[in-house]
C-alpha cells in the first residue's frame, strides 16, 4: 500500500529579535521574528517541514489554520499528490468553507503557503532532489500545470506561458551551471534597519563592502529629517555607484509618500518599497508615474497573483517582490514569476525574517533557469540572521546566493532550536512577558 498523509503537527516557534532591535522599520518597530511552522508525516515515516513567517503576536492563529488547512491533505495518497502538484494546490486553497474566511488572503492563505511548502519539501526529499532542481527538471506543459491559471488566464493564456517556457528550455542546463558556480545576485538589508544607532550602521556597512556587496537597502518612514540623514550616512559608506534602496513598509499616504521621495530622491534610491497601503493599486500606480525615475517595488503583502496581476496592469510596480509565507508557495509564485516575465518586470523576491531567505532562494533559481534567463535589474534579499536554526541554511559567496544542493525545500529547522523558541514554554520565553 502507497504512502498516506497520517499527521499534521504545528509548533508555534518565535525568536526574541525585538531586543536588539533587528527588523525594525516604521510599521513594525519591534518585531519578534517568528515561524508558524509544521510537520506533514506520512505513514512511511517521511516528512515535510514548511513554514509561514509573522512577527510574533498572532503566531498561534496561523497555526491554528494551518492545522484546518492541513486536514485536508489527512489521508491521501502521496504518490498521488505529487503526481498532480497543480490539484494539490487547488485542493489546499479551494476548500469551500476555508474560502469564506479567507479566499486566498490573509491568515488562511498563509496557513495554506505552510502547508504547501510542507508539501513541496516533502516531494523534494522523496526525490532526492533540492526543490529548485526538482521544478527546473520539469518539462514546460508540467510547469504550466502548476498554476491555477483561472484569474490570470485574461493576461497570459497558459498556452502562451507554456510557449515562453519552450523559447528558454534549451538553455537550463548552462543557466543552472551558471548558478552552481557563480550563484543568484542578492542585496543586504542586515545594515539599515530604523532601530539601529549611526555607529552600529556605518560599521554593519563597513563589515558588508568588504564581504562583496553591492546592494544595500535602509528601512525609512518615521521620520522625513532623520531619513534624509541616515540616506546621507548610508551613501557616504557605500559611495556613488553602488545600489542604495529605501523600504517605508506601508506607512506614507500617496501624497506624503511622493513628497518624501522627491526629497530622498536626492540619495539616487534605486527604489522605494511599500511606499503605500499594499492594497492601493492606483495609489502606487501614481506614485511610480510622480517620482520618476525612482521605481516602485511591492509584493511582500500583495494577498494573491491577482492582486500581483492588477499592480502589473496598471503599471503600479517595477521590481516584483513575491514571497514564499504570503503567497501559497512555489505554484502560486511560478504564476506571478510568468506574469512578471511577460509584462517584462524583474522578480526581486522578498525574503529576511527567518525561514524567508531558505525558501524563495529555491524559486529564484528556478526564474532564472527556466523563467526570465535573466539577471538584469534582479536581486535577491537577504539577511543574515537566525541561519543557524536550520538543518540547510542559505549560503552565500560574495554578495551571492548560492544552490541548496540537499534535498528538499531547506526550511527543516532543527529540533533543539524548536524546543528552545517555542512559545510560550520554551527556554527562550519562560518567565518572559513576550
């Protein structure tokens, strides 16, 4: 008899970084970096470990619909599974009464993006195959298959995703050479978060150029005189021709957010990211039409692909930045991938927190390989903390990401760091208020 999923386990697991203040920006000033993460068994006694990503309070309720979420999965065949990843993901998101709470957004569309990425890393390890390899060994009619083309189909027939595929098919084998040797260009943003001090930044971007960076974003959005000056900072390290970033993380209104960046403007931001509400399309479609050349990139809280579609139809976005814990893992973000190759925008994923940076690295290699065979204007987030929990942390050479090489999506975190950072009984939190 084949293998069946018999077990759906979630462990509600959150890391302290509010204390040093790593990951503060404007929005969220004091983030505890968290993992609502889960186990899928099978009665064969493999495993899938998939995660979505919060920053802390709210956690349990992610795990409470990742356990709704996963049993649904409770009993079917694996094989079966994996045969139609494409099913499996409609059958994850389209359950009907689970729609009705969230119809691909919010806290049951993240559950799903758990459950799925559970799923792919399970297939992942039943192959023998790290997940990116697994999707680029994929012929163009299987890749097609895996996205629910249903509410994107009016911008790009799967017919025609499936042709532009095709066209890049015959150069996989030298673009994935290319990544094993040299790897997928990435950006820090470990330097400019809003909490830390002056010092603390010029000496986190002195310790990142000589490391090989080229790429660096800094948090703004509390306030219009301190970012000014902290751009200066920041600039003055990095010098002239390297790649300066800005993030608001949602915090301006449109008019203030267009104000500011044609003060900041000044400091030559590559970008402004989340300048806005991350549900106003037009908002960021006039703000990337009045600060020019300034670009816009969003995505991090972008619900679905729909939503990803409109920003791309209404010419609110340049820099695309899908995330492995918003969207329903890798099936939705290969359709968001295919949009942005279409409407010729480069994918820029978002990745930091924990677990982010382990996850998306899998399906950037697989837009490079099989998508976009593209590296113009394309960079992979990354920040460098709490790696060490995990069993496959990222690497990275010289401001690179480099190809996971074990199998599965990398996101198993240890045992010991599970029991340690599990709240609230856990080492870490006990006895702490949280």
């Amino acid at each position: 008899m084949s293998a069946r999923i018999i077990e759906v386990t979630t462990h509600d697991v959150r890391f302290p970084t509010s204390r040093l203040l790593d990951g503060s920006d404007a929005m969220n000033p004091t983030p505890d970096y968290s993992a609502a993460y889960v186990i899928l068994r099978a009665s064969d006694g493999s495993e899938g470990h998939g995660m979505t990503f919060t920053i802390g309070r709210g956690n349990e309720i992610c795990c409470a619909a990742i356990e709704a979420v996963g049993d649904l999965l409770k009993g079917r065949d694996v094989d079966g599974l994996f045969a139609d990843m494409g099913a499996a993901w409609r059958l994850v998101t389209g359950d009907s009464q689970l729609r009705w709470t969230g119809p691909e957004k919010g806290v049951i569309h993240l559950a799903a993006a758990a459950v799925m990425n559970a799923l792919w890393d399970m297939y992942g390890k039943r192959a023998g195959k790290p997940v990116w390899r697994l999707i680029c060994e994929m012929p163009p009619d299987e890749q097609v298959a895996l996205v629910d083309w249903r509410y994107l189909a009016d911008a790009l027939p799967p017919a025609e995703a499936r042709e532009r595929l095709e066209n890049k098919a015959a150069g996989r084998a030298a673009r994935i050479a290319a990544m094993e040797a040299e790897g997928y260009p990435a950006y820090t943003t470990s330097a400019g978060w809003l909490g830390y001090s002056d010092d603390k930044i010029r000496a986190l971007m002195r310790e990142a150029l000589a490391e090989g960076w080229t790429h660096f974003k800094m948090k703004v959005g509390a306030s219009i005189e301190d970012d000014l000056r902290r751009a200066a900072l920041i600039r003055e390290e990095i010098g002239p021709d390297r790649f300066l970033m800005m993030d608001a993380n949602q915090v301006w209104g449109v008019e203030e957010a267009i104000a500011n960046m044609k003060r900041l403007a000044a400091y030559d931001p590559w970008w402004i990211e989340e300048p806005t509400s991350p549900d106003d399309i037009l908002g960021h479609a006039r703000i990337a039409r009045e600060i020019a050349p300034v670009s816009v990139a969003t995505g991090e809280h972008c619900h679905n692909a729909v939503m990803f579609k409109q920003l791309m139809q209404a010419g609110a976005i340049r820099f695309v930045q899908v995330d492995s814990c918003r969207l329903a893992g890798p099936n939705e973000i290969l359709g968001v991938m295919l949009l942005a190759e279409k409407f010729g925008l480069p994918v820029c994923p978002h990745a930091g927190g924990v677990g982010l940076c382990e996850l998306i690295q899998h399906m950037s290699f697989v837009d490079y390989v099989c998508v976009s065979a593209s590296l113009e204007d394309r960079v992979l987030e990354y920040v460098d903390h709490l790696h060490e929990h995990f069993v496959d942390p990222v690497r990275t050479r010289n401001g690179r990401y480099l190809p996971p090489a074990r199998p599965g999506f990398s996101v198993e975190m240890k045992p010991e760091s599970i029991a340690r950072h599990e709240f609230p009984d856990g080492a870490e939190w006990r006895g702490s208020a949280g």
